[in-house]
C-alpha cells in the first residue's frame, strides 16, 4: 500500500473521529442543559439516527421489574425516508433484557436469533444498544434500516454504545426529576384537598343554652374519611352526624364530601331519622361502587324537649354517660350505608337528662394500636369517660384523644379519630 493510500484512509479515520467527536460533544450540550426527560430523549434519538445513518431510531423505556411492560416515549425518523413505524417484537426486547448488550441484526427476515420474530414492511437491519445505570437498563436505544440497503457496522455499533453510555445516567436523572415534580403537584394537590376537606367541617361549635357541643376529626394520613357535621334544623333542633368512610387518604375523602352534602341535603327535607339515612343510602347505593360502604350516626339533637332523636347506621354505638356515671348506648338502627339499595332502618327517641354526656366516635378511638398490638378498646375508653365526664365537651375529647394517643405511644396513627360530644349543662 503506497504513501497516499495510507495518507488518505488516515484522513478518513481523522475526518470520522472529529465528526463522532462533535455529534457527541454536541449530544452532551444539549442534554446537559435540560432535566426534561423528553427534550433529553429526542435529542438522544435525533443524533443517533443521525450517527449512524439510520432511516429511523427511537427509545423504549423499560423496567426490569416488569419487562413487558415497555413505553416508546420518543421515535425520530429519517425526513428522507417515508416508511411505516417500527416497534420492537417481545422477542427483541426479552433478548436485551438478558443479554444487557448491543444488537446488531442486518437480515431481519433470515436471522435466526428471531425465528420466531414477524417482520413485517421494509425492515431489513436493526441495531439496539442498551442505556444502563448500574447494570441495570432503564431503556433500549434503537435504529433501523442503514440508509441506501446498507449494513450497520461495528462502528456504528461502538458509536451507538457511547452514545448510549453517555446518555443514560441525564437520562435516568430526568427521569427522577421529573418523577419528583410530579410528587411535589400530588402533594400539593393532596394540601390543598386537605385545606378543602377542613373547610368542610365546622368551624364553630353551635352555640346553644343549656348544652355544649364539640368535634374534632384528626386524619391518620393527610387527608381521611371521617367526617363531623352539626346542621340547624330550626331554633330548637339541631342535626348532630359522625360518619366513618370505608377507607383512607383521597378516595374516603372524596367519598365523605359526597356523604356530608348528601346528608345535608336530605337533612332539609325530612325531620325523621330513618327517613334521612334510608334517602341518603338510597342516593349513596346508586352512587358509589360495591367495595365502598359508610357508617354513619345521625340524630336530631330537641333542646327543648332535650332529647335526641337518632339511627345509627353501622357505626360504633355512641355512649351516654350520665352524672352518677351510668351508661346507656345509642343502638338502635340497621346497616352501613351503600351496602344494600333499600333497607328498613329504625329510630329511636331517648331523654338527656341534666349533666348527661353523649359521646360519638369513629373506630379510628377504640382501635388504637400500640406496638404490642393491643387495642385501646371500649374498656379503656370508658374507664376515661368516667375521669372526665365532668369537663366540658372539648376538654372530654381532647381528653379521650390523649388517651389513645398514650396507649399507642410512638405506634403511628392507623386510621381516623374523630370525636362528638353533647353535653347537657343544665344551665
């Protein structure tokens, strides 16, 4: 081989290296400059079909833990070439998950590593390099159909494996970014969700001669499915509901928004009871799906004839607890809510005699966890009713929360509390 053949195919090899050099230099400006997963993506696949003289080249983000299921986020194609899109086979995919290294193929049709692969089109050659992060491949980077029927090379195959290797840990850090913007909208979501279901419930006490009346509902997550209500009904009734979603976090607090207005609405249409839970649950029924249910205590607070007027539907029997310590419990009702489309709920009238408490709560109390498994329990709730029946209504329920909060100690909150007193003063 003479001088200047030598001196030529030197010159080549000079002039392919500067121009890998600025396809690469240029791919890691670009991509260094943005933490969008899809402006890094396009410009990977853009430049790689490019380098290689491909007429079509895309990226296919996979997860190892579930290999099939595979999302082709960015595909660039050829503006010479007008040819139908490509998708990699199951078999292609399966064989870079194992393999974890580059895939040349230039006779798709006769390759006998896809035997079983159906190609169908114009496609003739394939060449695939994995985008690894510790060994593990987060994607597959592909092109397909070497311009002019030619065949990929080795070159192409090491060039394409660079580009690769450069891209893949902007990639994966793209990729978490934007995962982590998209936790940041879904917990500010979730605030503002929590600062929506807070105005939900009262803020004020009703202020009524002769009673006290309190709530409060402390979710277990940010947001919960327990819910509080006092509704006037006229100047001497007054609706007092608890209800207990099936369920926690944005879901029970989507489906308790549906409960309170429900409730609500009915509320000012009937003055009975029954009436009002059998309508809402008939509402409720044809409203939510079968796997969400709802119990709920609703009574008609008469501050004149000072009774309670009440069903109770599957919730935790409230107590009433009188001066001398003497406790009765509010029963009488059916079943949860949403369960059943029509079902013959009862209601009962009881006396509240003076000084007597009557305590609602949600199971979020009573079953209060600490780490040895042990439930806080009725036991346990009414030996603190019997301590401090004599305070006023928050003072009582910030008493019982405190309780349960002690015997759980550093056991972490598992379900909603949510507490109604009624106290008759006397006064």
């Amino acid at each position: 081989m003479d001088q200047t053949t030598l001196l030529t195919e030197e010159n080549q090899r000079l002039r392919k290296a500067v121009e890998e050099l600025s396809i690469l230099n240029d791919l890691a400006r670009v991509i260094g400059s943005t933490m969008s997963q899809d402006a890094v993506i396009e410009a990977v696949v853009k430049r790689a079909v490019r380098a290689t003289g491909g007429q079509q080249g895309m990226i296919t983000m996979v997860d190892e833990q579930s290999p099939t299921e595979m999302k082709t986020l960015i595909r660039a194609q050829n503006s010479a070439s007008n040819i139908q899109t490509f998708h990699l086979n199951q078999n292609i995919l399966g064989w870079m998950m194992i393999n974890k290294k580059p895939l040349l193929a230039n006779d798709l049709h006769n390759d006998p590593r896809f035997s079983g692969v159906q190609v169908e089109g114009s496609f003739h050659s394939l060449l695939c390099v994995p985008l690894l992060v510790k060994n593990r491949m987060i994607a597959i980077l592909a092109v397909f159909n070497k311009k002019e029927v030619a065949a990929f090379t080795e070159d192409d195959k090491r060039l394409l494996s660079i580009i690769a290797a450069q891209s893949a840990q902007i990639l994966e850090n793209a990729r978490l970014y934007e995962q982590e913007k998209s936790l940041q909208t879904m917990q500010e979501e979730i605030r503002f969700a929590a600062k929506i279901q807070n105005e939900l419930l009262p803020k004020k006490f009703p202020k009524i001669p002769g009673y006290d009346l309190a709530g409060k509902s402390i979710p277990a997550q940010e947001i919960g499915g327990d819910y509080f209500d006092f509704i006037r009904v006229d100047d001497h009734r007054m609706a007092v509901t608890l209800g207990d979603v099936t369920g926690k976090g944005l879901p029970a607090a989507m489906l308790m928004s549906n409960v309170q207005a429900t409730l609500r609405g009915q509320t000012m249409v009937s003055n009975s009871p029954k009436e009002c839970i059998m309508r809402s649950n008939r509402l409720l029924y044809q409203s939510t799906g079968p796997d969400k249910f709802v119990t709920l205590f609703y009574g008609i607070l008469d501050t004149t004839e000072h009774s309670i007027f009440f069903s109770n539907a599957g919730h935790d029997n409230p107590y009433v607890i009188s001066s001398s310590g003497d406790i009765r419990r509010l029963k009488t009702g059916g079943t949860v809510l949403s369960v059943m489309e029509d079902f013959p709920y009862e209601e009962e009238k009881v006396s509240i005699n003076d000084e007597e408490v009557i305590v609602i709560y949600s199971d979020g109390i009573t079953e209060a966890m600490n780490s040895a498994d042990e439930l806080f329990g009725e036991e346990r709730l009414v030996d603190v009713l019997q301590k401090i029946k004599g305070r006023s209504a928050i003072e009582i329920i910030d008493g019982i929360i405190a309780a349960a909060r002690a015997h759980a100690g550093k056991h972490p909150q598992s379900d909603d509390m949510t507490i109604v007193v009624v106290k008759r003063t006397g006064n």
